[in-house]
C-alpha cells in the first residue's frame, strides 16, 4: 500500500494555503478499497499530528486529536 502519510502531505501541497482534506481523499488516493485504508489513513494522521506537521479541525473548531469526523490541514 503507497504511504499514507506521504500521500497526505502531497495533496495538501497541492491545496491553496489554509485549505483542508478529508481523510477518506487520502484513502480514495492510496487504494482502490478506500473503506478498507481508513485505520491506515487515521494511523497515519495520528503520526502527523504527532509530528507537528498537520492540525485537525471539524466545522472550523480546532480539535487536539482525531476524535469523529475532522478534517486535515497543514500546520503553518
């Protein structure tokens, strides 16, 4: 399976400054059962978070850990 993580950080690359993912784009990006890559994708968040890299956030309310639905965005 292609690198969740990586796959993450390039679609957000490629969003404008501030903008958000869903992590079922990330799941969709790395496999063609993206129902079946969603503990990967949530896996790989976490790391990202972990990291400092990404921040969460639902109905533009931060959230300091994945917990239901959120959304992903760099952290700048």
């Amino acid at each position: 399976m292609i690198d969740a993580k990586a796959v993450t950080l390039s679609l957000l690359e490629r969003r404008a400054p501030g903008a958000t993912i869903c992590p079922s784009e990330v799941a969709r990006a790395i496999a063609e059962d993206w129902r079946g890559a969603m503990p990967a994708v949530h896996a790989a968040i976490d790391e990202l978070v972990g990291d400092g890299l990404v921040r969460l956030s639902w109905k533009g309310q931060p959230l300091g850990a994945r917990s239901g639905p959120y959304r992903i965005r760099c952290n700048d």
